[in-house]
C-alpha cells in the first residue's frame, strides 16, 4: 500500500507545512480546518511560501499552481472517509486529540492508517480512544515541515508492522529521513531539546547574561543556528509550554518544568513569532529582544 489520498487535520503552522510538502511531492491532500473560520488564511500561507519558492527559481509558476490544485480546503471532518492516510496536527491537548481520533476512526475507511504529529505526547494513549491500534503511529515532523529533514516515526507495541513500513515509504517520498522511536514523551528531540530550552529561560531568569547574549552564546560557542531562545519562540511558546508540562509530568525532573516566564508569557497570549511577541519582538525588522523582558 502507499500513500495517494492524505488527510490532514489543523491548518496551523505544521498543518500547513506538512500538506505543502505532501502536495509538492504528488500526494492529493484535503486539509481541514479544525477550529471556526475561514481556510483563507491557511491557504494564503500556502500560497505565499510556493511564491518565495517560484522567486528563488526553486519552482516554476505552474508547478506552484499544480502544487495548490493539489490540495482541497474543508471544515468537513467527513472528508477523513477516503484517505488512505490521516494526519492530526492540532492543539497539543491529549483530550482534545483523544476525541477527534475517536471520530475519524469510526467515519475513516478501514484500511486508513492514523497518524499524531504530536511534540510530546503519547501514542498509545491517542490510539486507544480508536479501534484501530494496528493501524496508528506517530509521525513527528520538523518546523518548518517544509524544510526540516527529520520524521520521528513512533510505532505502539500494536502497530502493525506493514503500517510502519508504509509509514516510512510515505516520509521517504516526502524527501525526508525517518527515525524510528520508542513511544516515549517527547521522542528524542523534544525529551533533548525542550529542557535545554527551558533551561535556557532559567539564565535569563537568574540574571546570567541578556536575551541577546543567551542566544549568541549557544549560535557561536555551540555552532547553533538558532538560539534557544529565538528557537522557543520560532516553535511557539504554547507548544514549548506544553511540551514541558507533559515531560515533567511523565518524568518529574524539575528542570524539564516550564520556568515562570513561560508560564507568564504563555497566559498572557505573548507566543513567540506566530502572535508576533515572544523572547524578541517580531513588529521590528530584524526583530529586537523583548524589552519587557530585560532584553
Ligand atoms: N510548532 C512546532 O515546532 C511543532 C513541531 C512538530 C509538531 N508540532 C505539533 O503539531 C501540532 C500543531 O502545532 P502547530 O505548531 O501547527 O500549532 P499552531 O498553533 O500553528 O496551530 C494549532 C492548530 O490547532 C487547532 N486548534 C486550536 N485549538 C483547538 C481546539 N480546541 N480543538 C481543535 N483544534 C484546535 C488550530 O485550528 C490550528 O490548526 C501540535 O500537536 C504540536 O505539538 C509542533
């Protein structure tokens, strides 16, 4: 079996990234809007980034066009039902997710693989609010999908082997490296990555140096092309935030807690690049540390 018909649910920044991907690679997609509103705006980004691909000369303009009339926009959960792959890629809340696999499952085909693009939490877990455990994995991709190399593939103890296989096939076609993982909180990267991030928030709280000397520190002593702060901010401070509270609730090291800048930030809406404010302010070109936050 492989992969002609991807569904994907939540038009956010990996939604997005991941249906542009697929579609550049000749997989039909139906992305579907999983809050009110209009796909306008999810299909602008789409749009926008094929353009920077077109002017860089990395596509022609049909080749963008061909690549947009490959994917469908819905708010209709109902076009799951012919897929041969679903992809859920929406808030990083178990419940939330728990209830929406539970209704793909009973409208989706029964030869349908379900597939989490969640940070941090855990397979298992999401493929038992379904009756389909044979069929369901994790498929971690990278911000931005279109660019990162990495899918961490996260088969369950149930996981049917030829699922894996698929699984793999379908991230190779994407032009990606997958790795097999251990359903475990936070994979690798994200087990690795998000206390280093949170501890990063830790200097800054405890005075070691500024927003801007954190970030250089570990781009030139680490050869880092990003800051951890700066890196916190480009994935989003909620997913940060959630990505922290899951790892310390399943391992309950302190330092994989989120900090009190995290936890004030994140209440206050202020999420990074994506609302514009975060460790820097996105409004200024190029963007300058928060000012509010001792930058
Ligand atoms: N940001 C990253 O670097 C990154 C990387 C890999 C995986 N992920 C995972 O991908 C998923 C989406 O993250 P994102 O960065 O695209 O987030 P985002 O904030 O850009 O988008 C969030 C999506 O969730 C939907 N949503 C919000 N509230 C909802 C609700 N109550 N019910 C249903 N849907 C809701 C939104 O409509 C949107 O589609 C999360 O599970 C996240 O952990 C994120």
């Amino acid at each position: 079996m492989s992969i002609a018909k991807l569904a994907i649910l939540g038009g956010g920044q990996m939604g997005a990234g991941i249906a542009q991907v697929a579609a550049s690679n000749g997989i039909d997609v139906t992305l579907i809007k999983a809050t009110p509103g209009s796909s306008d705006p999810v299909k602008a980004t789409i749009e926008k980034s094929l353009t920077r691909l077109v002017e860089k000369e990395k596509m022609s303009q049909a080749g963008a066009m061909e690549v947009m009339g490959r994917i469908a926009f819905t708010d209709d959960l109902g076009a799951v039902a012919t897929a041969d792959l679903f992809i859920e890629s929406i808030i990083e809340d178990i419940e939330v997710k728990k209830a929406k696999f539970a209704e793909v499952d009973r409208i989706m085909k029964p030869q349908g693989i379900l597939a989490s693009n969640t940070s941090t939490l855990a397979i298992t877990e999401m493929q038992d609010a379904t009756e389909r455990s044979e069929r369901f994995i994790g498929l971690h991709f990278f911000n931005p999908p279109t660019a990162m190399k990495l899918v961490e593939v996260v088969p369950t103890r149930t996981t049917d082997p030829s699922v894996t296989s698929v699984a793999i096939g379908f991230c190779e076609r994407l032009g990606k490296t997958p790795v097999l993982v251990a359903d475990s909180t936070g994979f690798i990267v994200n087990r690795l990555l998000t206390p280093y991030m949170v501890d990063a928030m830790r200097c800054l709280e405890a005075g070691l140096s500024d927003i801007h000397g954190i970030d250089t520190a570990m781009q030139l002593g680490a050869n880092h092309p990003m800051g951890p702060l700066a890196l916190a901010d480009y994935i989003g401070l909620d997913i940060v935030h959630a990505m922290a509270t899951n790892l310390y609730e399943s391992f309950g090291l302190e330092h994989m807690k989120p900090t009190r800048t995290l936890d004030h930030l994140v209440a206050e809406g202020i999420l990074g690049r994506k609302s514009k404010l975060g460790f820097y302010d996105y409004s200024e070109s190029p963007p300058v540390p928060n000012p509010a936050l001792h930058g």
